[in-house]
C-alpha cells in the first residue's frame, strides 16, 4: 500500500479495500477446495450445528438476510428451509457472482447482493427482514461494532430477530505451540480489541485450495465477547439467549476430533473452553 510505503499506517478504509481484494482473490481458490465441497460433497446444512435451528425456530414464510455471505454455502440452507424470501450480501464482487452462479446452477431463488456491510441499508432499498443471519468470520473483519449492530436494527422488522454465530474471541486468542509432549494450545494472541488491527500476507486460506494469486493482505479486528454483546445490546436489539460451544466447523487444528454433526472439538484429554458462541436478539 502507498501509505505503509510512505512509513505511514493505513487508514481504514485502505484496510476495507484491501480485505476486499482479498476475498476477490481468496474466492476461485475456495471455489476449487475439498472445503468447500461445491462438488456436492457437502451439502449447505452441514455449515450448521444442530443448536442453530433450534434457536432460529420455522422459517417457513419468513424473510431472512444473511450478512457477509461470501460463496454462499450457508444461505442456502434458509432457502431450503423455506424462507420466503432469502438475501445474501457480501463486498465481494468475485464472491458475490459465484454465489449467484451456483445458486444459479442449483436451481435456487437466492438473491445476492454486492455492498459493503455498512451500506446494506441503502443497498437493500430499505427492505426490512425477519432474519438477519451472520458471522463465522465476519465481525473480525468490522473495524468497529457500533454502526455494524446499528445497520443490523434498521434492517429488521419489529419482532426481528438476530442471529449471529462467530468464531469465539478465545479460540482467535489460541495459537499451537510446540512442546516437549507435541504440540499444545496456548494464548498467543490478543483476545481483547486496543491494540488495532492485525496484518496478515501470506498466499495460503484456511481452506485447502490453492494458494492465492494477487491481493494477499488482510486485516483483522479482534472483539472481546463482552464488547459484542454491548453493540447489540446499544443497538436496542434484546439480548434472549448466548450460547457458548466447543464445536467447529471445521478441524481448526491438527489434534481435533470429529464431534457432533460432523463438526470437530478438542480431544476429550483437553480442557473443554468455547470455540464458537451464538447469539439470539430481537428488535421490540
């Protein structure tokens, strides 16, 4: 970037451009991944744990809206579900016309539509949902929480319901380390926000396709659980039910086991700690 060149930080908007370069680029690499089984390997329920839909309840007749949607793979299941009317958003431009050609292809009714979180309002036309869906790897891409909850209020309806299920600020926290008996987990990494950003340049995703070409900066945010909830909480959004659970979707790291639905945990020989959280909030 011309202001690292310069000797200077990059403002926040550079940081947004280059994120979103990067997910251009990231998106033919997940396209072709084992990960993402977009060769019907995988199917789009299998990105949920059993707790989500007991949580979102019927979707039957019901608008929902799936912020930061990248390829997809889990707006689809809200189709499938018998949503009304489904809308996945994302700024990516590359994710965003994937996802309508696989939708396409798949011969789903999904509309996507390409803006940056924050505009969502105006990009949506004003439309108002009864479902917002969100996270697993989304709010760490939000500088701040603040107007991200505040855009998630004005796009519900009355009666609304948010439903975020994100990446627990403990497992970002945690980093392998080797060690005298193999590797161990431990805390390598800030859990709470106050020290800006993080940079990341490196070819490689958390998926295994292959390397990236091009954009291969990004920048994180790390946000403490307890600053999450307070977004929501300020947004005027009630907060019903946060749920802490030692299940991901995907094998984060080497020594984890197959668990519940599919998805991995840590070996019963280790401490049981929160990996994901989920949290349900209502629009009075």
């Amino acid at each position: 970037m011309t202001t690292e060149q310069s000797g200077t930080a990059p403002s926040v908007a550079e940081m947004v451009r280059a994120n979103r370069a990067n997910w251009d680029a990231r998106t033919p690499v997940h396209v072709a991944s084992r990960f993402y089984g977009l060769d019907g390997s995988r199917t789009a329920e299998d990105w949920f744990a059993p707790f989500e839909w007991a949580d979102l309840g019927d979707l039957a007749g019901r608008d929902v809206l799936h912020l930061q949607c990248h390829l997809g793979t889990e707006t689809a299941a809200f189709a499938e579900r018998g949503a009304a009317h489904t809308v996945g958003l994302d700024f990516s431009p590359v994710s965003v016309a994937e996802a309508r050609r696989l939708a396409r292809e798949a011969g789903r009714t999904v509309e996507f539509v390409e803006a940056d979180v924050h505009d969502a309002v105006g990009a949506l036309g004003g439309r108002r949902f009864d479902v917002v869906y969100t996270g697993k790897g989304a709010l760490c891409y939000l500088p701040d929480l603040a107007p991200w909850a505040e855009t998630v209020a004005a796009l519900l309806r009355p009666g609304g319901v948010l439903y975020l299920v994100e990446f627990h600020p403990l497992l970002h926290a945690l980093g392998p380390t080797p060690g005298p008996d193999g590797e161990a987990l431990l805390l390598r990494h800030d859990y709470l926000a106050g020290r800006g950003p993080i940079r990341s340049d490196t070819p490689h995703t958390y998926t295994d396709g292959p390397p990236v070409r091009g954009a291969t900066t990004s920048f994180e945010w790390r946000h403490g659980l307890g600053e999450v909830l307070s977004a929501v909480a300020a947004a005027g959004l009630r907060i019903e039910r946060v749920r802490e659970t030692e299940l991901l979707p995907w094998k984060r790291f080497a020594g984890m086991v197959p668990g519940d639905n599919g998805w991995w945990r840590l070996p019963t020989a280790e401490p049981i700690v929160p990996l994901l959280f989920a949290v349900r909030a209502v629009r009075a």
